[in-house]
C-alpha cells in the first residue's frame, strides 16, 4: 500500500474474517448434525478422528476468528479517533510493513519482541 488506507484494509481482513466465521459455524453445524444422525462409536475408531475433537477443534478455530473481528473492529476505532500506527507501549510509530501483515497490531516490532 503507497498511499495507506487502513480503514479499508481493516475492514477487508473484517469481512474475510466474517466469511471464516460463517463457514466455520456451517462445519461446526454439520459436525452436531451429523453426530446426532448415527450410532457409530467414534470414540473407540482406530481410523479417523472423533467427532468431539473436530468439534472442538472447529470449536476452537471459531474462537480465533471471532477474536480477530474483535481486535480488527478496536483497530477500526483507533483509526477513526487517530490513534491507529501508534504503539501502545512506547508511543512510536507501528511500521507500515507490520500493520499491512497484522492490521490489528497494536505494538511495534521492539515492544513486541521484548513483551514475549
């Protein structure tokens, strides 16, 4: 990005983060769906996966992804009161490069680094 808009960038990560969610819930759906249509004993297959652990793991994935809307939507605030590029922890600017990979970032590189 030459000329940066965040608030579009934001808002399209939003909505590719949204598309995850429904096709998420869409899994998860036919997951609990599916469990309820058979007797099988999924627990005690040697062959696949049970159907608790994709459910928890579809679980867990939708989890993320309603995170990420979350802090994406904090970044949509911090653009509209100017605060958005600005680290949290030292006040310098959020390299470009940083907020185009992660458009919710909050800290820059060196406050990141140090706080692992």
């Amino acid at each position: 990005m030459s000329t940066p808009d965040h608030h579009a960038h934001i808002a399209g990560e939003r909505l590719d983060a949204e598309r995850r969610i429904a096709a998420l819930q869409r899994r998860f759906d036919a997951i609990v769906e599916g469990s309820e249509l058979t007797t099988d004993d999924d627990e005690h297959d040697p062959e696949g996966s049970t159907i608790a652990f994709e459910r928890a793991q579809v679980t867990a994935l939708l989890a993320d992804a309603r995170r990420e809307v979350e802090e994406l939507d904090a970044a949509l605030r911090r653009v509209e009161d100017g605060t958005y590029g600005i680290c949290m922890y030292c006040g310098n600017s959020i390299a470009e490069a940083r907020l185009d990979a992660l458009p919710a970032a909050r800290t820059c590189i060196e406050c990141s680094s140090r706080r692992r």
